[in-house]
C-alpha cells in the first residue's frame, strides 16, 4: 500500500512539472507567432525565413518561402484576430517540438494556420508553417 502511495506522488507530481513546462513552451510559442505576424504584416519576409530553423532553410529556398509569404499578404491583408485551437508539445532526446494550430482573421478573409517549432533552450525557431485558406484560392 506504502509503495502504491509513493509511486502515486512521484507520478503525479512528474506530470505537474511536464504541465508547468508545457504551458510556458506554449506561451513562448504564442509570443513567436505573435512576432512572426508582426513580420508578416509589415512584409519582412527575408528576416522570418533567417530566423527559422536550418531544417526549415535547407527544405525551403528562401525566394519560395518569399513567393508564399508574399501570396498570403496580398490576398489576406493584414493580420486581425488570433485564435489558438489547439497544441502539442514533443519532448524528446533529440530536441524538443511544439505544434500550434490558430484560426486566424485577416484583413481579406479567414486562415487556419499550423506552426510547428524547434525549442533549443529558451529559443523558438520556425521548423513549419501550414495556411489553409479559401481566399488563397479564390483571389
């Protein structure tokens, strides 16, 4: 009974400090997507590709990423409200990755997007970026 009791604590209080982790990778995460929609609207294209993962870099050219982010602005407008749907957080031996997904309202019509970022200590690079959008097509 003793031991059951024990394991119990010790497994409960594990899953309180993955949570408390967690929740603070997940505000960095809306922080970094707050900046990088700062970045979008004012077109600094060049500096979010920089900024993001090598993984990213070396899957994406930077004149595509450019082309896209580029297609989004012009068709969407700007950035308005934000809306986080849902998340994952992977902690792994081989680094850590949180997925974010966002209803998103522009300017020119409505976009759910998905972020996916790399964690290297306190820092959020860009691994992914996914928009599903309507006007994307349409306009």
């Amino acid at each position: 009974m003793h031991r059951r009791l024990c394991v119990s604590v010790c497994l409960s209080a594990s899953l309180f400090i993955v949570a408390c982790g967690a929740q603070k990778d997940l505000a960095a995460a809306d922080t970094a997507v707050a900046r990088f929609h700062q970045q979008l609207d004012s077109q600094d294209y060049v500096t979010l590709y920089g900024q993001a993962d090598q993984k990213f870099r070396d899957a994406t050219k930077q004149d595509d990423f450019v082309a896209l982010m580029t297609a989004v602005h012009k068709k969407l407008g700007r950035v308005g409200n934000v809306a986080r749907k849902g998340f994952f957080v992977n902690y792994n031996t081989s680094g850590s990755q949180i997925r974010v997904n966002y209803a998103t309202k522009f300017g020119e019509g409505d976009a759910e997007e998905q972020f996916v970022w790399s964690k290297n200590g306190d820092n959020l690079a860009l691994l992914g970026y996914h928009i599903n959008s309507n006007a994307l097509i349409v306009k």
